[in-house]
C-alpha cells in the first residue's frame, strides 16, 4: 500500500509540473532567467527627469525667497508665464530664483573675465541690474514668440473646424478633434484648445471656457474669434459659414501685413545705405582728390 500510494503522488506531481511547463512556459522562463541573470533596476528617463525637476525645484524655491514681492506680483508673473505656455506653480519659483541666480553668474562672469578691473562698482552694478532684467526680457520673448504662432495657426485651425462641423460634428467635438489632429504643426494654439475642452467637460460654459482662452492668450485675432462665436450662438447664424468667413478675413489681414512689411523696407534701407554704404562711395570717390589736394598744399607750402 504504501509504494502504490508514493508511486500516485510521484505520478501526480510529474503530471502537474508537466501542465505547468506547457501552460506557464514563458512565465516560468523569465522568472528562472531573472533568477539567474538578475539585472539592476533602471529608473526610466521620465522617471530621472522628474527627480531632476524636483530637486531644480527645491533649489530654486530656496533663491526666490530672496527677491521681494507682493501677491500682486505673483499674480501677474503667473499670468505671464501662463500665456508663455508655463503653467506649472514651480514656473514661479523658477523665474524668481533666476532673477538671483543670473545676476550672480553675470558677477562671477565679470570677476572671472577681469572686465572690472577698471571701474569694479559700474560693471559689477551693470552685471547686477542686467541679470535682474534678463528673466523679464526672456518672458516677455516667449510671450510673443507664442502669441504669433497662435496667429499662425488660427487659420488653419479654423478651416479644420469647418470641415468637422460641416461632416456633422458639434462645435465641442470639432475643437476637440481639431485640437487632435493639428498637435504637431501648431502646438501652441492647440493646447489653449484642449484647455478649453477640458474646461467644457468640466462643467463650465461654452462662452466662458473661449473667453478664459483669449484672456490666457491675450491676442486680438482670438478675442475677435471670441466674440464672432459669441455672437453666433446668440442669433443662431450658421457656424460653420461663420467660422469660413472669419479665416478668409484672417488671411487677408496677413497678406495686408506682409504687404505692408514689405513697403516699409524701402524706407528701413536708408539707415544701412547711410551708414555703411554711403562713407564707402564718399571714401573711393572723394579719398584720391584729398590726398591730390593734399600733396599740393604741401608742396606749395614748402616752397
């Protein structure tokens, strides 16, 4: 009795671990691999750069204590740093610790180069209020460099939406649509559009989640675009007819302004002619007569 039931329990466990084997054949080799090759654990790229901007963080929350300001102040930076596309709190904290951290590296760049040997108090004193205007300057670039590309790419945007709409879509689902498909060639206008989505499905109003858009933008082609959506969900007008109108108009004020740009060079080109053109003919053309005119009044005062 006792071999026949160790011959059942051996003949069991053969027959389990053979269906295991077939069944659970990729999962028990990478367990018997892991066992045997056990590799490091690798923190994914995301994963470092987020440790990265965290500590960043830290760091530049210790310098902007430094700098003085109201909520006022911060109130307005944020709003600037939001229509520059930087809507993280840490984007605060990062533009005032630059305002005390660029004016140090300016400092330790005029001590280093030796250029306030001379006059230290005047370059250390430029360096200082230098480092302290170029975070501003900086925003106010990107402020711009952004809103001209909402520019850009309010046009397209708009023709997308004609098409949703005239394929059936609502007005929501064609800006979120459109939001979708035009990520790549125009990123700045298409976030300020998921926003807006984003704020619809939140629960807020149609004509309050556009306006947030043209005051988080603070473009004028989008707070036109604005009120022309306003105005139509007001009266009823067809939308779409809407919308095609508005980007005609649209493109026809920006080939007025290339226009415009472009008849205005003729103007701009008459400070390089007279700076730098100009003292070069004077210089080919007069230089040879001087330098006869001189030779004379030197051989006739000679004699």
């Amino acid at each position: 009795m006792g071999f026949a039931a160790f011959t059942f329990i051996a003949i069991f466990l053969l027959i389990a671990s053979g269906g295991l084997i077939i069944f659970y054949r990729e999962a028990l080799i990478q367990r018997v691999a892991q066992v045997v090759m056990p590799r490091p654990q690798q923190t994914g790229l995301k994963d470092t750069i987020q440790q990265t901007g965290a500590a960043l963080s830290g760091v530049m929350q210790q310098f902007e204590r430094v700098v003085p300001k109201s909520q006022a102040d911060v109130s307005v930076v944020q709003q600037r740093l939001i229509r520059a596309g930087y809507r993280k709190e840490a984007a605060v904290n990062y533009f005032y610790g630059a305002k005390v951290l660029v004016p140090i590296i300016l400092s330790l760049v005029v001590f280093a180069s030796g250029i306030g040997h001379s006059n230290p108090f005047f370059a250390y004193l430029i360096a200082l209020g230098l480092g302290f205007l170029l975070p501003d300057f900086w925003l106010s670039n990107r402020i711009t460099a952004r809103q001209n590309a909402i520019r850009r790419g309010l046009p397209d945007v708009l023709d997308l939406l004609v098409i949703c709409i005239e394929a059936g879509l609502s007005l929501d689902q064609a800006t979120f649509r459109s939001a979708e498909e035009l990520e790549t060639a125009h990123p700045a206008i298409c976030d300020e559009l998921s926003l807006v989505v984003l704020e619809q499905r939140a629960g807020c109003p149609r004509a309050d989640s556009w306006k947030h858009f043209a005051e988080r933008t603070n473009v004028d082609v989008v707070r036109n675009l604005v009120s022309v959506l306003a105005q139509t969900e007001k009266f009823g007008t067809s939308i779409a007819k809407t919308l095609r109108i508005h980007s005609d108009t649209l493109r026809t004020q920006r080939r007025q302004k290339v226009e415009e740009q472009a008849a205005k060079t003729t103007v701009k080109l008459v400070f390089p002619l007279v700076l730098f053109i100009f003292p070069s003919l004077f210089l080919v053309t007069l230089g040879p007569a001087a330098i006869i005119v001189m030779e004379n009044f030197a051989k006739y005062f000679n004699h």
